[in-house]
C-alpha cells in the first residue's frame, strides 16, 4: 500500500470513537458485540471490524477523511490478505467518491496484485475507466468479472447492471463522434413504415393504416390532419412540423395525437430528448387517456430499449401494462426485445399472456402469428410443432394476415416444416404486401440460404445485396453477425464497420453500433471463459417481461 497509515492500539479506538455521534456509535458497537458472541476473537480482529465498520459509516455520512482515517487504522490490524484487499477497496471507492479518480485506480490495483480474483474490486474499477472514457479498459474488467462470477458460480450484485450501463455509455461515445456526418433529422421511409406496422392499438398507426376514420381535415394545409395527409402520401419528413404548428394552436383539437406522431418521428429520426419530450407530454396530460398514456409508456420501452438498460426499459413497458392490459402491442413489442437478447423462452410466455388477453387473430393478427411462430420454433425442440402449425395455417386461410411481417413470419414457420418452396412463396407475398420494399427480399435470401446452416454461402448472397442503398448496410450488418457466429471476429468487425459507414441516419447508426459493442463485449467475455476454461455461457436474466 502507497500510503503507511501510523499505528493504533485497542485504546486509541475507543478514543478515536468519540468523536461520532453517540447513537451511531451504540448502533456499531452493539452490532460488533453480536459478531463476538459467535466466537472469541483476538484484539487484532476485535480492533480490524471495529474500525472498518466505523470507515464505512463515515462513508454514508460523507465524511470521507474521518473514513480514511479509520480504514487506515484498520490496516494495522489487518490479518489476512482478504483483509488488506477489502481496507483497500473501501479506500479507493472512497477517493473516487471525493474526485480522486486517478488515486482510486492505483488502488484498485494494488487491491488486485494481493487478491488478483476480487470481483468486486474488478467492478469498482470499471466503473471509473468508465467515467475516465476508457472503455477498452473498463471492458475488459467487467469481462473478467463477468467470466470469475461464472467461474465461481456467484451471483454478483451490481454485475449486470454495470455491464449494461457500460454497453450503453460506450456504444453512446462511439456515436457521438459519428453524429456530425449522419442527419440526425432524416427519416428512412422503410423505417417509418416499418415501425407503423408493428402497432394495432396506437391511434397514429390505425390512422395510417385506415382502420380508424380519418382526422376532420379543416386545414388541410396544417395542423395534425395536414401531418396525416403527409404520414399517408410518404412525406414522413414534412409531418413534424405540421404537428408542431398544431401542438402550439391554441384551439387545438388533437394536441395528443400530435405529440404521439411528432415523438415517433423523433424516435425514428435518433432525437432521444425531444422525442422522450413528446412521449411524457401525453403521459403528464391530465385529459388523456389511460390508453393514450400507455402508448406513450409504450414507445418510451422501445426508445429505452435503444438507448439505455433492460432494467429502464421494463419499467417503461410495466407501467404501458398497468394503465390497458388490453394494449396488444406491447406485448409484442416486448416479446420482440427478449428475442432480440437470445431470450424465446421468456417472450412465448409473454406473447401467450397478450393472446390470452387480446384473444381475437382477426383484431390483433402480428401479435398472434408471431407468438404460434415462436410456438412452433420451440415445440420443435421441445415437443410437437403441428399443433401450432395448424393453427397457423387457419390464420392464413382465414385471410387474417394484414402485412409483410405476417407472411415473413408465416414463411419462417414454413421452413421449419414444409421446407423451401411453399416458405419461397410466403416471402414473395411478404415482398408484394410491403410495396417492394427491398428488406424482404434479403430476408428472404438469409432465410433460405440459413436454412442449409452454410454460413458462408448465406455470407456470399448477402454480398449481392451491399451496393444497395436501401439495405446495403443491413446486409453488411447479417454478414458481420455470421462473421461472429464462426469466430471470424476480425471479418465480423469489418463487416459491422462498414455498416455504421453505409448508415444514413442516426437511428440507424445508433442500432449498428450498439450492435458492434455487444459483439466486443460477447468476443471480450468468450476470450476470458476460455482463459479460465469455461466453455459454456449460461444466459444472463434480463428483466424486460411484463408482471
């Protein structure tokens, strides 16, 4: 340790002691008095949890020279090498506390050099490369962490949220010195109507889509029925401010729907802030509805999903579920974001509790073909997949499914069970529903050609697709995930590289670049398991299900 702390005996504790106040004292003592009662124990230890305890209640009380003091003359008495680890943990956890960042780091590695597998410590000193801007360093010990907890079999607090929040702040730096060269205000048409699709009880997407009558147009020139009238004719970069100027009238009559529109687009166009703005405007307003605010909670889920931890974003989709249980598209989106994490377990049981619920097809028809898709993808493992199959058949027949996303679903049930051909064909009426949209048919290709598990020849019809300027970078961003998915990490990151570059827009470039972090840190973790000979990876819980 840098610093010698001078010598203490038992009779300068009690001395030293005084100076605190009188009930926080009696709280200390009587709690060392019950450790004593377990066992004898000699003056050394007596003074060494004594003192410490007295350091870490200094500690909350944000007196961090007086906790100093005492966790140095905890070091006197310090037995063991455990100890001298813990006082210096407590110590540098101090000085970063008082600013002192640099400090707090050398004495985080002293802490290591004594116990070299101190998690806690490993945790610790993330955080501060973190608040330092030095993510490679801060990954690389909430990797090893991450990988000894494993090792160890231990649960270790604070662990997963430190991941995520180190995740999202990297993956916020990175863009950060890309947003001069993207247009944070562009939006991608295929996005928008992307987006749009995916909601059956959102007022903006039913108008969209003619299932609700459309707004009384008065004006048609501004206002929210003017932003409808550009939403339906493709003008999606013309509606906010048709919005606004209906936002600011003061005999407005569709204040609401306009704040939802205006914070979609936000959303889509990469502005965290206005759009989270927009989204608490609705929810704060004392006239709308409980529906009206669930789907504000309910786009705040995806915006956090995006931008910030697993934790932040179920809290979001909890409180959409608390105001309209009947609110269909939460639990599909929901149940989207667990399969975008590798969870399926989790998501089928979310998206049966929403066909429980919202149990008409006909009304509600993305949320139940995803979940029977998902259904027969687990009871092909597990079990017998015709049951779900079926089902899904009478869904076709019955002429329920209203978008691409319904027969692209649809076709991946199909592969598992009737094979190429009849799936080839559901994929052509995805691409026909969508008005052509080029995605589809590269899902199609990665679809059929995954099908054969030859990553390779998946990789190589992928390439056709990367002079495109509508998915060329989705293209890219597939091949880079199958680079990965073979271990070849430095092709993978090549691939992903030239994605964030092929981006247009922010949002688009936030999502790719989120993507190349997980990979660092997934490529990070499988390094330091195989170093301390772990060759399974068990699932991380991430909490964004509903109650």
């Amino acid at each position: 340790m840098s610093e010698q702390p001078n010598p203490a005996t038992q009779e300068d504790a009690q001395k030293e002691s005084s100076g605190m106040p009188d009930d926080v004292l009696a709280t200390i003592t009587s709690t060392l008095d019950a450790i004593n009662l377990e066992g004898v124990q000699d003056d050394d230890t007596k003074a060494f949890n004594l003192y410490k305890t007295e350091g870490n209640t200094y500690v909350k009380m944000e007196k961090y020279p007086e906790a100093l003091e005492k966790y140095d003359q905890a070091w006197n008495h310090a037995k063991s090498a455990d100890d001298r680890a813990m006082i210096l943990n407590n110590r540098g956890v101090v000085h970063e506390k008082m600013g002192d960042t640099e400090k707090a780091l050398e004495i985080f590695e002293e802490a290591l050099k004594i116990k070299p597998e101190y998690v806690k410590v490993l945790i610790r000193r993330s955080l501060v490369n973190k608040k330092l801007g030095k993510f490679e360093e801060a990954m690389d010990d909430i990797t090893e962490a991450h990988s000894l907890s494993l090792k160890n079999s231990v649960a270790v607090a604070g662990l997963q949220e430190a991941s995520e929040s180190l995740i999202v702040e990297y993956a916020e730096a990175e863009i950060k010195k890309l947003e001069s060269t993207k247009p944070s205000g562009f939006v991608q048409d295929g996005i928008v109507k992307t987006f749009l699709r995916g909601f059956y009880c959102d007022p903006i997407s039913r108008l969209w889509r003619g299932l609700d009558p459309f707004p009384d147009q008065g004006d048609a020139k501004s206002g929210f029925p003017a932003a409808m009238t550009c939403m339906r004719d493709g003008k999606f970069s013309e509606a906010p401010a048709h919005c606004t100027s209906e936002i600011e009238a003061a005999d407005s009559n569709y204040r609401l729907e306009a704040f939802l529109l205006r914070g979609c687009l936000n959303f889509l166009c990469g502005k965290k802030d206005e759009s989270l703005a927009d989204f608490d405007a609705v929810i704060k307003d004392a006239n709308a509805s409980n529906e009206y605010k669930s789907c504000a909670h309910l786009k705040k889920a995806m915006l956090r999903n995006l931008w910030e931890t697993a934790e932040a974003t179920a809290e979001e989709f909890g409180r959409a579920e608390e105001l309209w249980k009947e609110n269909a598209d939460l639990y599909y989106h929901a149940a989207v974001c667990l399969v975008d994490k590798g969870e399926p377990v989790p998501a089928l049981a979310l998206l049966e509790k929403g066909m429980g619920i919202c149990s008409d097809p006909k009304k509600y028809p993305l949320l139940h073909v995803m979940g029977l898709t998902i259904k027969l993808s687990y009871d092909a493992c597990m079990g017998d997949p015709k049951p779900a199959y079926e089902k899904l058949k009478q869904l076709a027949n019955d002429g329920v499914f209203d978008g691409p996303e319904c027969y692209e679903l649809y076709a991946q049930a199909l592969l598992l069970i009737d094979g190429g051909e009849p799936a080839a064909a559901q994929f052509e009426k995805a691409f026909e529903v969508s008005g052509g949209e080029k995605l589809f048919a590269l899902k199609k290709v990665m679809a059929q050609t995954m099908l054969t598990k030859d990553h390779d020849k998946t990789i190589e019809a992928l390439s056709k697709f990367v002079d495109d300027p509508d998915v060329g970078n989705a293209a890219l961003y597939h091949m880079g995930e199958l680079s990965f998915m073979m271990e070849r990490h430095e092709e993978g990151f090549r691939h992903i590289e030239k994605s964030i570059e092929e981006s247009k827009s922010i949002y688009d470039t936030r999502i790719r670049v989120m993507g190349k972090i997980d990979f660092k840190y997934n490529v990070m973790l499988t390094n330091k398991l195989k170093k301390h000979a772990i060759t399974f990876c068990p699932q991380q819980p991430k909490d964004v299900a509903l109650e």
